[in-house]
C-alpha cells in the first residue's frame, strides 16, 4: 500500500464533479435522474453502515466500502450493477483490504435480518462474484487514503483536541461519506473543512491557524459549504423517495 496520497492510485484517480455527477446513459434509459441517483448511493452508503454495525467491523472498513461503491458507480450503472448487492460486496471486499476480514455468510445472515425485502436477498456465490466484478471496476486500485489520521493530527496542532471538538468533527467527517466528496478532494483538506465548520460553531477562532498552513480557504470554505448543503438538503431524503428511485432499476 502507498504510503504517500500523492504518489497513491487515490490522488491519481481523483475527479472533477462533473465527472462524478453523471448518471450512466443505461440508468437514464431506466428514467434514473441525478437526484435518483444521489439519493441511492446516500441509502447505500447507510446500508453498508447498518451491516457493518451487524459485524462489528471500524469505521476505517465503512468508509472504504463506501468510497468503493462509489467509484464504482462513475464506471459501471446501477442498472447491471445492482447497489443492494453491490453494497455488501464492498464491505466484504473492503474488510478484506483493510485487514478486518468478515465472512461473507454473516453479511448474508444479517441482510435477511435488516431488509425483509426479497430485492435484498442475496446468497453467499451472488457476494462472491460481485466481488470480483468490482474489482475489475475499481481496476484492482484498493487504496483509500481517509480524513481521519489527517483529523487528529490537525486538531492536535490548532490545540482543539478536547472531547467536544474531537466528537464533532469526527461526525462531521463520517457524514461526508453520504456525499461524493471523497472521489473530488484530497482527504486532507476534507478534514480541515470539518475543523472549520465546527470551530464556527464552536465560536473557535481559527483564522491565524488557517493562516500559518497557508490553506486556499477558497477550497475549504467551498468543501464546508457542500458539507453544510448537504445537511439542508438532507430532509428530502425520505424512505419514500429513495424506493421510488430504487423501483426504477
């Protein structure tokens, strides 16, 4: 595994917006709008959350599933790749890459726990080749660099290291995996736009801190107000609206 983001398969394999915002031609055959399509890939990335609290694996395993079942989705459809199968296979595939290997009959056990939906019901073999078919997806570039290490080093430095700052920005950080943030910016600049949102909150006055890094704050205020967007936005994303979105695949 790189040691380095900027020498990794992650930093060369970033994205533009655009790129990440476009809905696969087959999925837009199916009627699938960007919204639809947004709206999936948020109820995934909670899924994959759900199970791996079944499986009790760390949070480092949820945040590389999901980054990988997001890249998948700027390559392949949802359409051929089914998102409720293609969910439980990253974590598997991503338990495995991070070292927290589970057994691919205990996602199945608690899939027919969480979801009674037959849509849902996947068998052991069906996991195991989804897995292989997304590692031809992702190319077999498995490494995932993630905010957290650079989180604690940052708070520790700007001396905000204290339980209520650690507490919510690491929230701040977790949320932004129902967004495509991961596949756009490096994580490192991810984390500092958590730092700042919360020190605004927190009324911590941040600014020669910021100063001293020599940050474009343009980049991080940007990020921060994607991550603010995205809790506005978040009351539209009803149980209602992500089924109807789903029905269409």
């Amino acid at each position: 595994m790189a040691a380095n983001f900027w020498t990794s398969s992650h930093y060369t394999h970033l994205l533009v917006q655009e790129d990440v915002d476009k809905v696969n031609p087959v999925d837009k055959e199916k009627g699938v709008t960007l919204e639809d399509f947004k709206l999936i890939k948020m109820h995934m990335s909670n899924y994959i959350l759900k199970l791996a609290q079944q499986v009790k694996v760390r949070q480092r395993v949820v945040a590389t599933a999901v980054t990988y079942m997001r890249r998948v989705y700027t390559r392949m459809s949802m359409t051929e790749y089914d998102p409720r199968l293609v969910a439980p296979a990253c974590l598997y595939l991503a338990s495995k890459a991070e070292e927290s290997t589970v057994q691919a009959r205990l996602l199945v056990f608690y899939i027919k726990k969480l979801y009674a939906d037959d849509k849902y019901r996947y068998e052991i073999k069906d996991i195991l080749e989804m897995e292989m078919k997304i590692l031809e997806a992702l190319k077999y570039y498995l490494v995932v660099f993630h905010p957290y290490r650079s989180l604690s080093g940052f708070l520790q430095d700007a001396g905000l290291n204290d339980l209520s700052m650690t507490q919510l920005t690491w929230g701040l950080v977790n949320d932004t995996y129902k967004m495509d943030l991961m596949l756009v910016h490096p994580p490192h600049l991810i984390a500092l736009a958590c730092i700042y949102i919360a020190s605004v909150l927190r009324e911590k006055d941040t600014t020669v801190w910021y100063e001293e890094l020599r940050v474009d704050m343009n980049v991080i205020k940007n990020i921060s107000m994607e991550i603010l967007d995205f809790y506005e936005n978040n009351r539209m994303f009803t149980d209602e609206r992500i089924n109807t979105a789903l029905q269409k695949l």
